[in-house]
C-alpha cells in the first residue's frame, strides 16, 4: 500500500499486430489486473491504449466490438511500422503518470505489473522486467546470451534479458520523445534518460493463442539493426581493417606463396569481407534515413 500523496496515474500500453485471436483474452487479463490495482488504490486512474499495428486480419474488428463493453483507446497505425514502433504509438498518446508496456500475448506475467507499481513507489525509480527463464529453443538462448555478450564487449549499455516489459514516468517518457534519432531501439534508447532503475523478474509465458510474430529470424534481423546503428563507427573501422588486410595478403600470397594454394581462399575472404563491408554500409545509410516511426491513420 502506498499513501494518497504517492498514488500516480497509470496508462498500460498494448501494441499488436494480428492477435483477433489472443487480444480478447489479453483484454480480459489486464482490465481485471488493472480493476484490482484500482480497487487498493495503488493508482488513481487508468487508462489502457492499444496499437493496431497494420494488421491483416481482424484484430481491429475485435478491438471495436470490446471497446463496447470496456473503455480504451485504440490507435490505428497506416500499416505496419514495425515491432518498436508499436511501442512507440502507444507511449507517444499515453497522458497519465506512470507508463507500463506489456505485449497482447501474455508472454511477461501480468500479476507483475502490481509488484512494478509498489517497486516503483518504494523506489521512485523506473521499473525494468526482466526474464529469469523463458521458454525458448536452445538456439535462441543461445543466440541471445551470444548478443548480450557482444554488446557488452562494444560497450553498448542494454539490460540483459529485458524484454519491452517496464514502468517509466511520464517525465522519462517526454523527454525520450524530445530528439528522436531516425533509428530507435526502446531497450537501449530509454536508458540515455534513466540514472537508474530496479528490476522485477518474472517467468515468461508460452504463448496460448495464436502466433508469434517475433521468430528467430526477425529477432535476429533486429539485433543485427541495433548493433549496425550504435555500434557503426566501429564496426565500420574493423571490417574495413580486416577487408583491406585480407586483400593485402592475397596479393602478397600470390607473389610469396605460390607452391601453397592459399590464395584462392584469400581471395574468397576477402571478396566476402567487401560485399560485407558495402552491406553494412547501405544499411546503416538506410537505417539513418528513416523518415517516420508511425503514422496514425486514426483514433477510436
């Protein structure tokens, strides 16, 4: 419990992309959470904000027919903007004091936004969840240590085994929104605006219904984004050492080793290393020049 002076507002942000399936059910979970958070008067008020992220299917004809029966705002992006921008949509329209982002399948334990709220108000600090065991292939845990690793060695500051699962203010929030850069990963961005923060672990779910549009491959391609964008001076820097490395070795290979057939490897190498470098190139270009997160087609 928490004294009338400390009661905040509270908006819990939603983002889906074709969950007709699973978002009814999601709905459900969260508004009894929330009701009973209420009820103990650990917030003042609520609001729930849910972004249909482009769907295909008829996730938004779902959200209409419960907007009937519970109160919340939906945020219709154009198309699909992606898997952060969904988060971005909603934390942009959320107006009350604290701001929670949870995903529509229930994968982080809802009975923890409770525990994010007291830890919150004890601390007065931002709310991290964090995952002690998920259940996942063994490839993809693997992978994922594999880039918390890397990321630490490049030193760029991100929580390990945090999802998108947190609870910041509405200050933090409005200052992440002052200078946006072209390319933005919550995960790492929201940490510019925190000196520091507690974390809530949790146990992620297995999703029930429906299914994920988050796989190996995307998650992969996204991770691979993050550390082209805020790693790219030196990335840029080692690829373009080894490259021109490798092709100094094939020419001298050729002139030096010729009994031992090691420059058609070199050279091998050494084209890979260049079509490396130039994708590398292209994309960090292409990350740099995005125009726009979301655009809101409309507002229900």
């Amino acid at each position: 419990m928490t004294n009338k002076e400390k009661i905040k507002s509270l908006s819990l942000v939603i983002p889906c992309n074709n969950e007709q399936d699973a978002i009814r059910i999601s709905l459900k979970v969260y508004f009894d959470i929330l009701k009973d958070i209420l009820k103990d008067k650990l917030i003042s008020k609520f609001e729930v904000i849910v972004v249909n992220n482009g769907s295909t299917d008829k996730t938004l004809d779902v959200l209409l027919d419960e907007k009937k029966s519970n109160f919340f705002k939906i945020i219709n992006l154009k198309s699909n903007y992606g898997y952060t921008s969904s988060y971005l949509a909603g934390m942009y329209h959320a107006q009350n004091e604290m701001i929670i982002t949870v995903s529509a399948d229930l994968h982080e334990d809802p009975d923890k936004i409770k525990d994010m709220i007291k830890a919150h108000y004890s601390t007065n600090k931002p709310i991290m969840g964090c995952y002690k065991k998920r259940h996942e292939t063994f490839l993809k845990n693997f992978f994922s240590n594999e880039y918390y690793r890397f990321m630490k060695i490049i030193k760029i500051p991100i929580i390990k085994n945090h999802a998108d699962f947190r609870l910041i203010t509405k200050e933090i929030n409005n200052r992440f929104f002052n200078d946006l850069s072209s390319f933005v990963f919550i995960r790492i961005r929201i940490l510019d605006f925190i000196d520091s923060y507690e974390k809530i672990f949790y146990v992620g779910n297995d999703r029930k219904i429906g299914s994920t549009k988050f796989n190996f491959i995307s998650s992969s391609l996204l991770a691979l984004d993050t550390i082209l964008f805020y790693a790219k001076s030196f990335l840029k820097r080692i690829i373009f050492t080894l490259t021109v490395s490798f092709w100094l070795l094939f020419l001298l290979s050729i002139f030096l080793v010729s009994k031992i057939k090691v420059f058609p490897i070199l050279f091998i190498i050494s084209v890979m290393l260049t079509l490396f470098y130039f994708y590398i190139h292209i994309r960090i270009k292409s990350l740099e020049n995005i125009n726009e997160h979301f655009e809101v087609k409309e507002i229900f």
